[in-house]
C-alpha cells in the first residue's frame, strides 16, 4: 500500500537560509507514512518510532515537495513504511531525491490500543 503527497515550500515554511525546516518536513513525511498505513491496516495508525532519517539535499523556498510512503512490511500490528523525498524546481522540472526515512506505524482499535492488522485483501 501506498500514499503520495505534493506540497509547495512556502517563505513561512523556512528558515533564515530560505530552506525548509527540518520539522515541517518530518512532519509531512509521518503525514504520508499514516496514509500508506491507514490504507494498508483500514484502520487509525500511531507513530512509534523513525529511524534512518537524514537530511542530505537541502530543500527551498519556492521547490515543489513530492513525498511517497510505501508500506515496506507488516507484522502483527505494526508496519514499517519507507518515505521518499524529491525536491522539483516548478520552472525547470529539475528534481532530486533529499531525504529517505522509515516509519514504524502501529494500528490502533476504537479503544486505542494496538489491534491485528488484517491479512491483505
């Protein structure tokens, strides 16, 4: 299962250096990570860890921001969710791929508590 977001780098969205902060962007990526896990698990998902994270292209003000999660593998109740990040100039098309992060996504029952991920359909 899969979950893509398309989000624009606004002048409130950065720093003094006119590139995105580090939390916007975390952010938006645990955003597209819960889709891809709420689409897999057909239920509520909680964050309970990130690892792997790094930011390695800087991002600015004024770039496109495609974010693409991919639920990667599934256990009893929590998955684990690759996102990808790639900045694009919206004037030259230019694109490049600045962050890669796992996800660890649990399910959640209307109690809240961790419940069994069906198998898939």
């Amino acid at each position: 299962m899969e979950a893509r977001l398309l989000e624009s780098v606004f002048p409130s969205d950065t720093n003094p250096q006119g590139t995105l902060f580090g939390g916007t962007l975390m952010s938006w990526m645990d955003k597209a990570a819960g889709y891809a896990a709420m689409r897999r698990a057909r239920s509520t998902v909680v964050t309970a860890a990130i690892s792997d994270l790094s930011f390695q292209v800087p991002i600015r003000h004024g770039d496109l921001v495609d974010i693409h999660a991919v639920v990667t593998d599934v256990g009893r109740t929590s998955m684990k969710v690759r996102v990808e990040v790639r900045r694009e100039s919206p004037i030259s098309g230019e694109n490049e791929l600045c962050t890669v992060g796992l996800f660890t996504m649990v399910a959640m029952d209307a109690e809240r508590a961790p419940m069994v991920i069906p198998p898939e359909e």
